[in-house]
C-alpha cells in the first residue's frame, strides 16, 4: 500500500498541471498585425468541400487571409464553383483562369496573388502552403487593401497536392468555402458538468464514509481490550495523507516548474512518457475503485492478502480484478487516438480522481485556503499573464497539444462535442475537479463529525458552490469566443468563499480554521451514536 500512496502522489503533481477549459474556437483576432482599409478580417478556420466527378470528396481545413471578402458561414452545394491549378503554379502574373484558383506559396506576396486571381475572374483562391502548418496570411504596412473582393483562404501542403493530383489526372473537381461558426451551447458541456459534479459527490461520500467506519473499527476494537496493542494511524489513516501548508505551497511550485518543463520540451517521447505514467495511474485508479466496490459483496477475498514480490502484500481480489484494469489501461494507450478513446480516458480519469480524493486529505480551511489561493493565483498566471512573457498563453499551448503534433496531455476529461460542425472536445483539466473535491469532501466530514443536518452544514452548500463556479466557466468560456478559461478563477470564488463566509456568518470559522483531529471527533462520533442505541 506504501508503493501506491507514493505513487499517487507522484502523480498528484502531474494533475495539477491542466486547471482550464480549453474552447479551440475557430475565430482568433490578432491585434498584434497590422491592420489597414481592406486588411482587418479576423483569423478563421476554413472548411474546403470539395467533390471529384461530382463524388463528395475529403473535407479540408484552412485559414481565411487578413484581407478580402469575408468566407460566408452558410454556404450550399449549388454554389460550388471549379478549381483550377494556375500555371504557373506561384501565381505571380496574369496567365490564370476564371475559376476558384489553387496556388502555392511563394515568389510574391499573398494580396498580389488575390490580385490577380481576381482580376483574371476567379471567384475566390486557395493558397498550398509549404508545410503541413497553417500560416497567417497578413498585409504589408502602409497600403490599403479595399480592392480585393475574393475571399482568400490558406491550405496545408498534403491538402494542396491531393487537389492538384485529382486535376492532373484529368478528374472535375469542385469546391466550396464556408466557415460555420460553433454552436453557442453544445450538449457535451452538460454531460462534462454532470461528469466534474457527480466525481465529486462521489469521492465526498466515500471518503467521509470511509473515515467513519475507520473510527467505529477503531473504537470496536477497543471495546474489546485491545488498546494495548492499537495504535490509531493502525485503523484509520494508514493509507491516509494529511496535506499541510508546506505541502500545498509545493505542489503549486512543482506544477510551475512541470508546466514551464512541457512547454520548452513537448515532444513526441515526452508525450509518451506523460501517457505512460497517466495508464499506471488510471491503473491504481481503476483497481481501487474496482476492489472498494467489491469488497461489498466478496468481503473475504477483500481481507485475504498474498505477499507479492516487489509489489508488496496485495489482496487476493486486487490480484483478481488486476488483468481487466491493466488491460483497459493498456487498451486505452493503444487507441488512445481513436474516436471512441475518449470514453477509456474518462474512466481511468475519474477513477484516478476517486482514489486520490479518497487518499489526499484537507484537515482544515487554514490548508485549504493557502492551496486553492495558491491555485487560484497559479490559474490566471499562466493564462492570462503568461503571454506577456512567453507571448503566449503557456497553458493553452499545453493544452491543445500545440507542441506535440495536436495531442494534448491526457490529465483531463473530454467529451465530444456532438452538434458542432468543427467536431472536437469539450475539456476539463483534472485540477479542476480535484483540488475542490479535497475541500467539499473535508465539508462533508466536518458536517459528519459536528452532526450537521443537510442544510445547516456546509458540503451541500460548497457543492452547490462548485456546480455554480463550473457552470460560470462555460458561460464566460461561450461569451469570450472560445478562448481558454482558468476554470479555478471562477470555482475558488464559490467554493472556498462560500466556507468561509457560511463559517463567518455562523461564528464557526475559528473551529473551521484550526480542526486538526479528524479521527478523535469521529471517535466522539462513534461513541455517541453506539449510546443512544443502547
């Protein structure tokens, strides 16, 4: 059990590294360019429909030029019109058709090509770009740009050759630009509210339920003589860690310097290593979730335990359930890429999130407090003030996996977003759901151990806190385009705000503040409830 407790809190670090919602939303305004009369559209993405021999064909995806006609957000078949490849094919003077024109980059300026795709009749252009990067296409200073009505738009290089092949073979082939925008609310938002919401009423429930009956064992057993040889830490916290001031400061410092790690040094093997160890931690995740559900109903296998070597003594059903959790661990990394992994991530997610709330524990609101304030702090650096530094925002760049061919780390939970037309995820980092878990799970225990009732205590009142705090997220994450939002400045705010001033206003801050021991009052507990039985 030692070798698991290290290991989560290995990882304990790692989920702390993607705290935001991220919306990747197709409209990105640049005030950082020059803008001029006719050169002041915002970046968008691009869908580039196409059909060869009038059979629909691959769908691409470019980015609309600063200059131009804007690409329309509702286009029909009907409109489509034929692409050419222009010889020469850089498009640097007058011999084109009046077609939709597919040119590649080079030898001259984007708005000399629109130029002149323009006046020779083309209705719009279609710029290959070397790379399979997508560039943006600006204007130079100290000129006006109103003359070019066509829209623009830049394709990557495979794209660029799959259309010029089909030309070249003689095949008909047709396109149409548009640029749907995304839908305001998309459904994936509820269900990852209902994801974040329900992993924490659940970790809330089993770590105060499991806090109890350590105290009433332990109170069991010293009904029946056996104090002498009990020890507390024996029954109720050996697989319990308390977390301090000191402790939560440092977890804040090493996310920092993990996260300034990944930004400099993302890279395919990197990646790899970062899917590695979130497997091994879905793994222990997974198994003790699997093992404390169990348990319920196979009580005997639950307390039979076999010395494994280097492993340590493991419980017989552990071992039993082991295989199916590292093979969906496994399975997971495998096809990790594939449409339905985001189902497998999930699940060795919130499983990772049950057993490290279940493990990693706040004994009060003084802990409490310096940690969320630490991450509340941390949130906003390195969303909105990084980019004064780095140019831009470190944990967006993370997040969407900017630096590690778009594969973004897998220390958050996802769900597809069903009634966008740019398809995508809906995402919400792991330290989003967990460092609230610890303070409305430590709610629920104080309720417990002061005999709260429901509304009169305090984890009805933070949960409700969070759902709030979570659901303002995606309303400011819709208002603002998109744009990647550091969810803990909104949940903090309703969370630990709503502790502390319910603490306040009922004159129990003080114990709130300095409540240490956790088992004694549980104890206390125990005992009053096994009196009034008898």
């Amino acid at each position: 059990m030692e070798n698991k407790r290290n290991s989560i809190l290995l990882f304990v670090t790692l989920l702390l590294l993607l705290q935001l919602c991220v919306g990747d939303d197709i409209v990105h305004n640049d005030d950082q360019e020059p803008k001029q009369p006719g050169c002041n559209n915002s970046y968008v993405l691009v869908k580039i429909q196409n059909w060869i021999n009038g059979e629909e064909s691959t769908e691409y995806v470019g980015v609309g030029a600063r200059f131009g006609k804007r690409v329309l957000e509702h286009e029909e078949e009907y409109h489509s019109v034929p692409l050419a490849v222009l010889d020469p094919i850089h498009a640097c003077n007058e011999s084109v058709p009046k077609h939709a024109a597919l040119v590649w980059r080079g030898d001259c300026t984007f708005t000399t090509k629109a130029r002149i795709a323009q006046a020779a009749g083309a209705v719009s252009l279609i710029i290959v770009n070397d790379k399979e990067e997508l560039y943006k296409m600006v204007c130079s200073k100290n000129e006006t740009y109103t003359d070019i009505r066509i829209p623009s738009v830049m394709v990557p290089k495979s794209a660029g050759e799959s259309l010029e092949k089909a030309m070249r073979h003689g095949e008909a082939v047709r396109v149409l630009l548009f640029s749907p925008r995304r839908p305001t609310v998309d459904i994936s938002e509820v269900f990852l509210w209902v994801m974040a919401v329900g992993t924490i009423l659940g970790a809330s429930f089993w770590s105060a339920w499991t806090a109890k009956e350590a105290a009433q064992e332990y109170y069991r057993r010293l009904k029946e003589g056996a104090d002498a040889y009990l020890t507390e830490p024996d029954v109720e916290e050996k697989d319990i860690v308390d977390i301090n001031v000191v402790s939560a400061v440092l977890f804040l410092v090493l996310a920092s310097v993990f996260l300034i790690l990944l930004y400099y040094f993302m890279s395919n093997w990197f990646l790899i290593l970062l899917v590695i160890l979130f497997c091994i931690g879905g793994f222990e995740g997974l198994q003790t979730c699997v093992v404390s559900l169990l348990s319920r109903w196979f009580p005997r296998l639950a307390a039979t335990y076999i010395n494994v070597p280097i492993l340590g003594s493991l419980s017989k059903l552990g071992l039993i359930v082991a295989p199916f959790c590292i093979a969906v661990s496994v399975l997971w990394g495998v096809f990790r890429q594939a449409s339905f992994a985001w189902v497998g991530q999930d699940i060795l997610g919130i499983s990772l999130i049950l057993t490290v709330l279940q493990i990693v524990r706040l004994p009060n609101i003084k802990v409490s407090t310096v940690l969320l304030s630490c991450a509340f702090f941390y949130d906003i650096f390195w969303v909105f003030v990084s980019p004064v530094l780095f140019h831009e925002s470190v944990m967006i760049v993370v997040a969407r996996g900017d630096k590690s061919n778009g594969e973004g780390i897998p220390m958050l939970l996802k769900v597809p977003r069903l009634y966008d037309p740019w398809g995508g995820y809906s995402i919400i980092g792991f330290g989003d759901i967990l460092l609230p878990g610890l303070l409305v799970s430590f709610c629920l225990r104080y309720d417990w151990m002061a005999k709260k009732n429901f509304f009169n205590g305090y984890f009805l009142w933070t949960t409700i806190g969070y759902g709030v705090g979570l659901f303002t997220t995606y309303v400011v994450l819709n208002l603002t385009d998109g744009n990647g939002q550091p969810a803990l400045l909104y949940i903090v705010p309703f969370t630990l705000g709503t502790v502390v001033l319910l603490g306040w206003w009922r004159k129990e801050l003080k114990d709130l503040w300095n409540n240490e021991d956790t088992s004694e009052k549980l104890e206390t507990l125990t005992q009053s409830n096994e009196v009034q039985k008898s």
